[in-house]
C-alpha cells in the first residue's frame, strides 16, 4: 500500500448478511455518479440472479472478465490488467472479501483493489461483517458457518468512507421469502438455517458495532486535530476512581451496572498514586484490582500525580468520559470541615462531568481499610515520646528558672520548642503534642508574670503564649509528617533493592530454588524457608528448603501462595504487612522458577514424543516395502508348493524352501531391530552387564551372519569387557552385517580387539566406499541408508540399534576411516577383571 497524495479513494459498502442490498447500493451510487458525467465502469458485479439488482446495471460500461484456466476447467475473474489500461475514474467492484482462481496475479481480490487505488483510481466495493478477519471466528460461533474468504479489518478501516447498508432481520427474512435473494428451492433451508432470526440479529449488531467503533475513532482523530478538550457525551464512558480501599470494588461495580444499561457502555477504573512512590496500597492489591476490573469487562488505569482531584479529572476528560464515580469519604466530619475531601474537590472543578458518591459500608469509618495507617514507630518509641514531653520541659523549666538572671523570655521559649520538636523526633505527634502544651503550660508558670499562676499581666504575653503553642503543635506536625515519609522511603528504597535484585537473579540465574529461599530467609531474618506442594493424597511435600523449613503452611510463620498446588513459607523473622508485597515479589519469583523448571520437561518430553512421532512416521514410510517383499516372496513360494497342478522336481522344491527360508530371516531381523528401536526410544532396554569374553562373543555373533567367511578376527587373548552378553550380540552381528553388505566380495571384513586401561575397544573395518566426514553423524539415525544400497536391502535400523544398544551397555560407538579406502566402527565398552 502507497501512501501518496494521488492514490484512489476507497467507498466501502458493509452489510451484515447477503441479500441486504450492499450491491444495489454500488450500483445505484454507480449511475448517479454516471448521470453526473463521471467515468464509471464496472470491474466485477455478481447479481446473483436478481432482477432489481440486474436492471441497474443499465447503460454502465462493464469491463470482460479475464479467463483462467485452473484444473482444466475456464474459469472468470475480473481483469485487473484491463482496467488498468482502461484507467477510469470510478470502478465498482463487488466481494470485496473473494479469492481469485490461482494463476490470477493477486491472490484476493482485496489486492487487486489496492492496486486499483495505488494506480489512483477510485474503487466502490462491498463486503459483508462475516467476512471481516477480527469477526471471523465470532460469526462462526454465531451461525455455525466458517467463513473461508477473509479480508483484512485495516483494509475496510482505511477507506475513505464506510457506508452500512442496514436491514432488520424481519425485512431480510419477507425478502428471502419473496425469493427476492435466493431461488425458491433454497428459500426453506437459508431460513432455517444462517437467515434465522437469531442469527441475523446478531449479525447485524456485530455490524453495527463494529461501524460504532471507526466512527469513534475517527471522533477522537477529529477531536485531537481540532484540540477540542470538552467532554462530547456521545457514549456513556464512566471513570471509577478507586483508592485501593476495600469500597473499591463496590464503586467498580456500581460503574460496571451503570455503563451496561445503555449498548457501547464503557467504564475505566482509575488509581492516582503520589509521585514520590510512597504508595499505601501494594502492588498485590493494585493487581487484584486490575483483575476484577477486567472480570468486570472494564480497564484498569493508574496515574501520578500531585492533586487526585485534578488528576481524575483531567484524565477523564483525556477519554471523553462523562461521569466520575468515587467512594464515600472514610474522613471524619471535623476533618472534612478543616480540608475538603477529595469529592468535595471534584465537585467544585468537575464543569460539564458528572461526579457520583458511591455510598458503602466503609464510609465515615477512619480504621477501615488501607487508608488506616499502622503506626510508623515503634510502641516503645512512642512511650518513650509520652515520657519525654511530660519530663523534658519540666526538667529544663526548672533549670532555666535556677538561672533566670542569664536570659529572658524570647531564649526560654525558643529553649522549649526545642525540647517540642525533638519529642515530635522521638514519639511522633501526639507526645509532641503534649510536650507542646506542656510547654506553653509552664512558660505561662514560671516566666511570664505574674509568675506561679495561670493569669498573664500583659497582652502581648498572652499573643506570644497562643502562638507558641500554636508554632509546636504545626512544628510537631511538620516534623512527624517528614519522619514518616523518611521512614516510607527508607522501606521502599528497601523493599526496591530486594525486587532489583530479584529481577537481575531472574534474568540472569539458573533456576536455583535453594538459593532463592537462601536470600529469602536472609531478607526477611527467618531461621528456614521451603517451597511446598500438595499432593493428590492432601499431604504436602517439599521442593527445595534450607535452614529449619517448615513442613506445612499451617506451621509456618508467614507464607504466601505460589500456585495451585505450591506455597513458599517462612519460619521466624519480621512477619509484618509492609513485608508481605516482598514475600509476594519471591513467590512470583519462585513460580517463574518452577515454570521454568516444568517448561524444560515439557520440552524434553515434547522433543521425545516428536522423535518417536518421526520414527512412527518414518517406519511407516520404510516398512510398507520391506515387509511386503518378503511376504510376497513366501507367500508366492508357498503358493507354488501348494499347487497341485504343478509339477515341481527337487531341485525347483529345494530353491522354493529356500526363498521361504531366506524372507522368513528377513523378517525376523526386520522384526526384531524395529522392537529393539522401539524399545531404545521408549528407554525399555535394561542392560545386565557381565564379564564377556570377547573372543567368544564376537565367535557366537558371526555363527549364522553369511558371508561370516569373509571375516578375519584378531583379537587380544583373553579379553574380556563388561556387558550384556545378548545386547552385545546383537550390536556386533549388525555392525558387522553392515560391513558385509559394504565390502566388495573379493575384500575381507576384519575385526580385531585391544585394551587400554580400563576400557576396551573392538573395531571393525570394512574396504567399502566409506563415508564422508559430513555423513558419518547420519549413519547412526534411523532409516538411514547411504550410498547406493538396493531398496529392499533393509530399512537402515541396524546402526542405530547397534548404538542404542552400546549406549545402554555404557559404551559408545564412533567411526573412522580405513587405512587404505573403507569405514572402521570402533567399539568402545568397559573393561572388565581377566578371569583366573
């Protein structure tokens, strides 16, 4: 697709079923265009043998539809090359959606549309909702019917226009019954099948909203071009503002009830977080949020910012929302009097969006929920606060008042606040407050005359003793306030070096659960962590531990779920809710590990069940001539032996006993290297090893190979290794049938032996073609035969029975080349003691 200024313009007529009348419309938009002195022609119309559509074609140019030969058989498509030469102004092109006959030059029409465009000519098409490829599988289920022939949603999203061509079930089913859409003897089973009520009805909401859509986005297009910020409510979009609180969910609800009464109802719930990141609500809480959001059929959104009451405003102003819900305050009446709440807020600066109070059973209440903050100090800091604001101004009263003579009321005052705000630093507000009255208490006692009593001579005393202690209390406040948000920043910057770490462990560490639980007990100073796992009994079991583990999450100290089946738990250590998104951040961990862990199996087993798959396949592929050509020939001699009219003399009963001979072997070594292959990729084969003497062994293994004669053995005497008498049977009289069937008759096949330490190596070499260095690796697989071997020769099993054998054995088996032409295998097995 092209991008340039003089490309052809796209009209696009959209229809929810056939027979609304998409193609009429083309036309009709086709002779009025004509009457109007536009070069109109038709590229490719399909009536459908109907009357009302036909007669519109009129006096229209039509362009010959191209021939295609495909099968032997003619077929027609439109002729994109002569349209192209032709170069009209506007050509009308119905099925937008329609594959072209292979060996036309695109393979969908859409494509001939788009070359159409880019030569700069103006296309109007028609295509049905059906046959959109977002709504392809959604009319599926809705009708029953598939549709094979799919177009692109961002080929119909690019058209210029989009027009609907709409049509109410009822008015769609008369015109089917009228046969106004198809031939009578179709009209009964279309009716009740695709044209039914139901499934029209749907159809054409899927229209419908799907139009809804582009039409929504091109308002947005509109809105941002023209920097157009006020709310246009031409949908109900609603923004529940949630604060992370338990009543979050009933606002999300509330906007979720609200946002379905009317069809293209949407919600977003909305979480402001401060832009210092000292949040009170954890990531856990946020992301459960999300969830129920989207359970709900809505989406969930965070922002930063200053002012919530701005921030929710603004951004639902940003998605043209017209209405605002949040929860009642849980403030207290006398805080609210002193600073507005946060629906106060909205409500005075909302304009044109409507804002709800959602009222819940948290409201009023100050405890309940995230919003009631745990302290931040400790108790024994706090009472340390109550003992030093009652006994530090008292104490340093009285050593001031000793030594009266040395200052004056400005230095005792400023000497107290002092004492104010180091109470505010040891005990937080409250004691601070106290020490503050205290202060004030005493300045007015002991040095503002008159002196021992609460009354004060003059009046700017008084002012200077109100302001006192008016100065401590909001001194007092300031530094409480600073004091927890260092303390809330020391945790995160904690809590963000924990998951810092934890994300570089996960992008650059094994899959190690004992050293996750390792940082884990060491974060959180507890004396042992596991990861356990229910089993089907009920019991659990563990996965990994260290330290003193608990067994099970009831005797744990802390825990947090994993998955389904496995939990992380902890004993000893902190145990307090600030920890528990970091314990949430290790369990996430912990089950990313475990995933992994189980995608490994699952590729190992994926990767063994493909192999055997392809051997399945290629044994298939491989046994259907090897078995059949020795039947064949048994079956074919038996069937002369039976014969009674034949007359068969002993050299020809001889021959024919023979063959029956000769297939039957066949197919017992077919047989039996296809159960040893299948017994080696099934991990079946259990070796027994034993001492073996070699020369005994290899004795035994050529007694019934032919062609064993033109073997020569030379092995050390008395060498024995350790296997498995019959698996090392097998393994040599394969190797060395295969050296046989290599070697030209006139070359010997020669197999000799040595030992070497502990191991024992037998080679055997044949003077055959050999095999080049890149074959060598193939020889081993399945079904492989190099070089020029006769079909019927085998399948290409017996090398890789001979190696799955050995590998069993606890041996190997590689090749090298023969001194002068040929291939050596070399054996490669344990050593065993020389019997006495």
């Amino acid at each position: 697709m092209t991008g340039s200024a003089d490309r052809g313009r796209l009209r696009v007529y959209l229809g929810a079923a056939p027979g609304v009348g998409k193609t009429y419309a083309m036309l009709d938009e086709g002779s009025r265009r004509r009457q109007r002195g536009t070069d109109v022609v038709i590229g490719y119309v399909e009536t459908h043998g109907r009357s009302r559509t036909a007669e519109l074609l009129g006096d229209l140019e039509v362009v010959p539809r191209a021939s295609v030969t495909y099968r032997g058989t003619d077929q027609t498509e439109m002729d994109l090359a002569a349209i192209l030469a032709r170069r009209p102004e506007v050509v009308l092109v119905d099925e937008l959606a329609h594959t072209n006959v292979p060996g036309s030059r695109h393979e969908k029409r859409w494509q001939d549309v788009e070359a159409l465009r880019d030569a700069g000519i103006e296309v109007v098409t028609t295509v049905n909702v059906q046959h959109l490829e977002s709504l392809n599988d959604v009319a599926a289920s809705i009708t029953g019917v598939r549709q094979r022939e799919t177009v692109p949603d961002e080929v119909v999203r690019g058209a210029d226009q989009i027009e609907l061509v709409d049509m109410s079930a009822q008015a769609l089913r008369r015109r089917m019954a009228h046969g106004n859409v198809y031939p009578a003897d179709k009209v009964d089973a279309a009716l009740s099948n695709y044209f039914r009520e139901g499934n029209l009805t749907a159809l054409r909401e899927l229209a419908l909203l799907w139009l809804a859509d582009q039409v929504d986005e091109g308002m947005e297009r509109y809105r941002d071009q023209h920097e157009i910020t006020g709310t246009w409510a031409t949908r109900e979009r609603i923004v529940a503002a949630v604060s992370g609180g338990p009543e979050s969910l009933t606002v999300m609800r509330r906007a979720a009830r609200i946002a379905s009464r009317r069809a293209g109802g949407e919600w977003l719930a909305l979480y402001v977080t401060r832009p210092d990141g000292l949040s009170s609500v954890g990531p856990d809480r946020l992301e459960a949020l999300r969830t129920k959001a989207e359970e709900l059929d809505g989406t969930f959104h965070t922002l930063v910012g200053d002012d919530p009451a701005e921030a929710i405003l603004e951004f639902a102003r940003a998605e043209n929302a017209n209405q605002v819900l949040i929860g009642a305050s849980r403030r207290s009446r006398i805080a609210t009097l002193v600073r507005p709440g946060l629906g106060e807020r909205l409500i005075a600066t909302s304009g044109d969006v409507d804002v709800h109070i959602v009222t819940h059973d948290y409201a009023r209440q100050r405890g309940a929920g995230p919003a009631a903050r745990r302290p931040t100090l400790s108790t024994r800091r706090r009472v340390a606060g109550f003992v030093f604001a009652l006994l530090g101004p008292t104490l340093l009263s009285l050593a001031m008042r000793s030594t009266e003579d040395l200052h004056g009321l400005p230095s005792e005052s400023m000497a107290l606040m002092a004492v104010v705000v180091a109470t505010a630093l040891i005990g937080g507000l409250v004691p601070a407050v106290v020490a503050a009255l205290t202060s004030g208490l005493l300045l007015n006692l002991l040095f503002t005359p008159p002196l021992f009593r609460l009354t004060i001579a003059e009046s700017g005393n008084v002012v200077a003793l109100v302001l006192f202690v008016a100065v401590g209390i909001a001194v007092a406040t300031v530094v409480d306030h600073s004091a927890r948000r260092a303390s809330e920043a020391r945790k995160a910057r904690a809590e963000a070096d924990a998951l810092t770490v934890l994300a570089h462990s996960l992008l650059n560490s094994s899959d190690d659960l004992t050293g996750l639980l390792g940082s884990a007990c060491e974060l959180f100073g507890a004396d042992g962590a596991a990861i356990v796992r229910r089993t089907d009994a009920g019991r659990a079991e563990p996965i990994a531990s260290i330290g003193d583990a608990p067994a099970t999450a009831d005797a744990a100290d802390m825990s947090t779920v994993i998955d389904d089946e496995t939990t992380l738990v902890l004993r000893g250590g902190r145990h307090t809710a600030s920890e528990r998104s970091l314990l949430n951040a290790f369990a996430a961990y912990a089950k990313v590990m475990t995933e992994r862990r189980r995608a490994r199996a699952a590729e190992v087993e994926r990767l063994r069940l493909s192999e055997a798959d392809r051997t399945r396949t290629a044994l298939l592929a491989a046994v259907s001539h090897d078995l059949r050509s020795p039947l064949a020939a048994a079956k074919a001699s038996v069937s002369t032996l039976r014969n009674p009219d034949l007359a068969l003399s002993t050299e020809d009963r001889t021959e024919l006993l023979g063959n029956i001979e000769d297939s039957t072997d066949r197919l017992t070594a077919l047989v039996t290297n296809l159960l040893d292959m299948s017994r080696i990729h099934t991990g079946a084969v259990t070796a027994h090893p034993t001492e073996v003497n070699l020369d005994h062994a290899v004795g035994d293994a050529l007694t019934h190979l032919p062609g064993s004669e033109r073997i020569a053995v030379d092995l050390e005497p008395e060498l024995y290794a350790l296997a498995d008498p019959g698996l090392l049977d097998r393994v040599l009289a394969n190797i060395c049938e295969n050296a046989l069937k290599y070697t030209p008759a006139d070359a010997a096949v020669r197999v000799d032996g040595v030992a070497a330490e502990d191991r024992v190596f037998v080679r055997i070499s044949d003077h055959g073609p050999g095999v080049a260095d890149h074959d060598q690796d193939r020889l081993f697989a399945p079904f492989q035969r190099l070089g020029d071997v006769p079909g019927q020769d085998g399948v290409g099993l017996g090398l890789a029975v001979a190696r799955g054998l050995t590998e069993a054995m606890g041996g190997s088996i590689r090749t090298e080349d023969t001194p002068g032409g040929g291939l050596t295998f070399v054996i490669d097995l344990p050593r065993a003691q020389e019997l006495p």
